[in-house]
C-alpha cells in the first residue's frame, strides 16, 4: 500500500513518460510545451523527495508544492497553490490521517486553490475539467470505502473528464484565443491532472498505471 512518497513517485514517472503526447497536446493553443514543464516538475518533484526523506504527511505536500512551483509557466504556480491548500487540510485534520473523508477534503480544498488563482470553472476546458470530476467522486465516498477504491473511481472520472475536453471550447487559458477552433483535442492541463490522479490510484494498490498517454 503506497502513501503520498509512493504516488508522487509514480505519478512523476507517468508524466515523463507522456512528455511527447503532452506537447503534442499543447501545440495547437500553446508553445507545445506543456510535457516538457510538466517533466521538468517531475525532475524536481524527485529531486524534493530525495532531500527530504523523512518527511511526511503536510510537511512532505509543503516540499512537493515548492517543487511543482519552481518549474513556473502555467501550471507550476497551480499546483504548487493545491498542494498548499491540501497540506493546510492535513494540518487541521490533526489525527485524522489516511482516511477518504481526507483526501475529499484536500482534493476539494485543492480545487479551490485552483479556481482562486486561476479564475476557471468546470467546462472552460482547462485543468478542471479533470479535477472537478474527481472530487466529485471522491466526495461521494464514505469513510468505510477502501482507499484504492475510492481513487481508482477518482481515476476513471478524472480520465473522462479529461477527454471529454476534446468536445469544449476553450473559455480560459492559452487555448480561448482560438475559439470554435480550440475543439477537436483534449486540453493538455486535463490531460496531465488525470495522468497524476490516475498514477497515484495505480501506485496506492502497487500496479503499474494503464497507458499514461491515453486521452
């Protein structure tokens, strides 16, 4: 059974490994350099958890959001704002650790931290759209639902989620220059959270993810 080390882990693995698929993603809207951020996160992502191995818990989510920050671009200041925010909800939650419920409340407070900086919402075919679907999942869960479980089900939402972009018009991010023509591919920031949510889920009940590519 993998905790947060474990899925950081894999998760920095799958996005090295979509690195191509990612920019090609990214291209039609965007410098088509979307994998190549998201692989230097990774980069760093292992580099943060190597120098501190004996963190855990809000102290290690503090680490990881330094991390996802210092790549910059789009997506670094997102994710290090939602890993803040969960590592806030970790600290209030005092001993209440590892449980559904938990994790509900960082993804939602993670989400949060997106919208405040981003000022996005679900169906503006951005990073949400992946996002949203999976707290929804997750808060439908109950704390006598099984950990790997509830996340495979945030997994499977977050994937559908994440394709369904290729249908939307694209009301925030590089992507809304370009209108009616922003449709027909799945936005790259979807794309890359379902990957993360995907590989964490995969490493929880120790197999290797589906194909990290896939949109």
């Amino acid at each position: 059974m993998a905790g947060v080390r474990e899925c950081a882990l894999a998760a920095a693995d799958a996005l090295e490994l979509a690195r191509d698929e990612l920019c090609r993603l990214d291209s039609p809207a965007g410098d088509g350099d979307h994998g190549v951020t998201m692989a230097l996160a990774a980069h760093a992502v292992r580099n943060a958890l190597d120098a501190a191995p004996d963190a855990s818990g809000a102290d290690l989510l503090v680490h990881l959001a330094a991390a996802a920050g210092s790549v910059g671009g789009a997506s670094g200041p997102l994710y290090a704002s939602a890993l803040l925010a969960a590592a806030t909800t970790v600290r209030q939650a005092g001993p209440d650790t590892g449980t559904v419920p938990l994790v509900a409340r960082c993804a939602e407070a993670a989400q949060a931290a997106i919208v405040n900086l981003g000022h996005a919402k679900p169906g503006d075919k951005t990073i949400l759209d992946a996002l949203d679907p999976a707290v929804r999942s997750l808060l439908l869960e109950t704390s006598n639902t099984e950990m790997g479980d509830a996340l495979a089900q945030a997994a499977t939402a977050a994937r559908a989620g994440a394709a369904a972009t290729a249908q939307m018009t694209a009301a925030a991010g590089r992507a809304r220059v370009l209108g009616e023509r922003s449709r027909g591919f799945a936005d790259p920031g979807a794309t890359s959270m379902a990957i993360i949510i995907e590989a964490a889920a995969s490493a929880f009940r120790g197999r290797p993810p589906r194909s990290a590519t896939r949109p």
